[in-house]
C-alpha cells in the first residue's frame, strides 16, 4: 500500500473534518429521515421504520438534540421528516423551526415511528422506511454517517452505492501513512492550505466560550473553572485547557446550537483534538501558524490512529482524539518526533478501554479525564519518561502498540457494545 503524501493528507483533513451541529448519530438518523421523505414530500406519512446498528442506537438513545429540548431516536428521525433538508447532512438539524419542531413532537408522539436493532455487521447503519399515502420509502446509510447506499421508492431502486465512500478518501480501512510523513507534512505545508483547521479552530472554539458562559448538560468545564482561579502557569493551565474542553462538549451535548467541527463522525472527537491544543497555544502564547500546524498534527494522528480503531467502538474514542492533542500540544512546547512517539505509548498506557456508553451529557467528564491525560503524559515524555515496552500492551515500537490498541477496540468490543446497549434498554428510568 502507498504511503499518503502532502495533498493526499490535506484530502484526509478535508474529508474527515465537517461541521456538525449535535451528535452525529442523531444527526445521521435525521439525513436519512429526510432523504426518504425527499421522495415523496407531499404525501401523508402513514408508518416509519428505523432500523439501526447497536452503536447508532447507543449513541442516539439520550443525547440532547440541539435547540429543540427533543432526545432519542424518534425525535431525530421526527426532525428529519418534518425538516427534509438532506442537502444539510450533518447540519441538518440546525435547519429546525418552530414549526418543524411542533411538528416533529406530533409525529414523535403519535406511535408511528418505531425503532428496531438491525441485523447487520456494520457498526454504522441506519436503515428507514417511510410508508406515505402512495408510496414505500427505502433508504440505507452505512459505513459512515452520510454515505448513502441505497435509495428505493416502490421496489425501484433509484439509487445504489455499494462503495464505502463514494468520495474515495475514507478511513474506514487503516490509512496508509506514518507519523514521520504526518510529522514532515505539517511542518512544510503552506499554511493558506490549512483552512479546514483554521475553521475548526473557529467552531470548536466558540463551542467552548458557549458552554463556559451558559449552563448545558453536567457543566463539567463551567464548574471546573470556578473550582481554581485560571492562571497562566502551574497546575491551573491544566485546569484551564480541561474546562475550555470539556465547556465544549457539554454544550455539544447539552444542546447547543452551535456547530462542532467532527473528526472521524465525532464531534467530540473534534473537540478534543483541537480545544486543548489552542488553549494551550494560547497560554504559551504561541501564533496563529504555529497554533494551526499544532491543531492540523493532532487532527492528522487523530485520524491516523482512528482508522485502524473504528470509527464506531465500545471503546471511547476520545481516548484517540487525546493523543492527537496530546502531540499538537507537544509540538506547542518544542517537542519532536521522538517525542511524539513517547506521548502516544504513554497516552495508550493509561487510557485504554475506556467505555463508550453513549452520547450523554455525561461525555463531558470523559472529555475532562482525556484531557487531562494529554496533558500528563506530554508533560511526562517532554522530560524523558515513557512507559516501558515490558508494560501490559506496550510494544517497543509506536506502531506496535497503535496495533494492540486498535485490535482491543475492533475485537474485544462487540460483546461489550452488546453488553451496554442492553444495560441501557433495561434500565427503568425515573422522570
């Protein structure tokens, strides 16, 4: 397999990265609603079936959906139908009205929409069917959050890709690419190329002074700051870079309106390869160059590590945007390319197997844990410590250890995903 070059990483960038507003999961469902209801916008809806895999069910069941106060599967797919804006995708829901809203919460409330586990191996899948006055909907995303397969109206196919990714840059096989190239790409890429990191420094950024200065979901970062008096030095930058990150995802969870820039399908995994990276550029009082080439760093390992750990896992895939921050703030502070290698042994050394129970308001606090983490172990292997090649799933080599890594997540999560969607459903809630 080729190794990726400059502009084959910039393409990577520019296809991993988009803006998202919410959770991509609801998000997803709502692009698929809306493009079977594309194809037959007049009629009367009669039925609808979703048909999810485990992880879209998971990550779907109780995050905030953004300036509607709606959670849940049904909410999103309501959304969807009543929006019909397809040509958003991910941004779809920030079309949402008033009356779409109202409108939405009938259809929600009516019984008609009804959510099924599919029977399907892929980690990503949605699958709606729309019965409207006249005609019957089929419409199939899988692979990745807009990656359409699959569109019929009355047994006619009308659309049918069986690709992955129609646009031929995907991550959803391990990316041919070392952390050597990633390194030299951005130290020499004109930064006028960088404008997709430049945008999700804007996003991700406003997203943070939105949770710091409004209460959403747990108010992870907005308590976490009013806990130390933020300072430039000492133990308060590490509390100043978690709570700028973890303001951010709690109003991304906590539904704000504003969008994130994702990384891989994940808000949160944008977040948090590009917050802390600026937060401490900040600080150090760093430039706009050399903050962009820092975030554009943890955003290319973020992806690099990401396509081999799945895009969907039982596994937390903040974890893998941690160590993407953890080497563009490594970078930030003088750090090399060795450097870096010793992050990413140290950052799977401490935060492997943390567990993806879903899109919650909840995220926010794993969102502060990896962050902190980040913060740690560069702090660590700036001054020469890295965990040995004798500890636990640590190999001599980086590479190795990506390996160990990634299998855990591909291989030991389908029975725990099972396990927690299950724990999920049986639970008895208390309103």
């Amino acid at each position: 397999m080729k190794e990726r070059s400059g502009p084959d990483l910039l393409m990577l960038l520019e296809s991993e990265l988009q803006p998202s507003q919410g959770c991509t999961e609801p998000a997803a469902i709502a692009f698929t609603a809306a493009l079977a209801r594309k194809q037959a916008p007049e009629e009367a809806i009669r039925d609808v079936q979703i048909y999810a895999s485990r992880n879209v069910i998971k990550n779907a069941y109780s995050v905030a959906i953004g300036g509607t106060g709606k959670k849940g599967i049904e909410a999103a797919a309501a959304l969807g139908l009543c929006i019909a804006h397809p040509e958003a995708k991910l941004q779809i829901l920030s079309y949402a009205c008033e009356e779409h809203i109202s409108a939405a919460e009938k259809l929600a409330g009516s019984g008609m929409i009804k959510v099924h586990l599919a029977d399907t191996p892929e980690l990503l899948y949605i699958e709606v069917h729309l019965q409207t006055e006249h005609s019957f909907i089929k419409v199939i995303v899988s692979g990745h959050h807009t990656n359409v397969t699959s569109i019929e109206a009355n047994g006619i196919t009308l659309f049918s890709n069986s690709e992955r990714d129609s646009k031929g840059e995907s991550i959803d096989n391990p990316v041919a690419v070392s952390l050597e190239a990633i390194w030299q790409y951005i130290s020499e890429a004109d930064i006028n190329d960088l404008r997709i990191i430049k945008e999700a420094i804007r996003l991700n950024s406003s997203l943070a002074a939105e949770g710091s200065n409004k209460a959403f979901g747990l108010n992870v970062g907005k308590l976490s700051s009013q806990c130390n008096a933020v300072e430039d030095s000492g133990n308060n930058y590490i509390n100043y870079t978690i709570s700028l990150t973890a303001s951010a995802c709690d109003a991304r969870m906590g539904g704000s309106v504003l969008s994130a820039m994702s990384n891989s399908g994940s808000g949160n995994q944008g977040i948090t390869s590009t917050v802390p990276v600026v937060a401490v550029g900040e600080l150090l009082g760093k430039n706009e160059d050399e903050i962009i080439r820092a975030v554009g760093l943890s955003n290319l390992v973020t992806i690099y590590i990401k396509s081999q750990f799945g895009r969907l896992s039982a596994f937390c895939g903040v974890t893998v945007a941690s160590i993407g921050a953890a080497c563009g703030i490594a970078r930030l502070q003088g750090g090399t390319l060795e450097t870096l290698k010793a992050i990413i042994q140290n950052m799977i050394g401490t935060s492997t197997g943390m567990l993806c129970d879903g899109a919650k308001a909840g995220c926010a606090l794993k969102v502060a844990s990896c962050t902190y983490a980040a913060i740690q172990a560069t702090n660590l292997a700036l001054r020469g410590v890295e965990i040995q090649a004798t500890d636990g799933i640590i190999e001599s080599k980086v590479e190795d250890s990506i390996r160990n890594f990634c299998t855990l997540a591909k291989e030991a999560g389908s029975k725990a995903d099972e396990l927690i969607l299950s724990m999920m459903l049986q639970k008895t809630l208390v309103h």
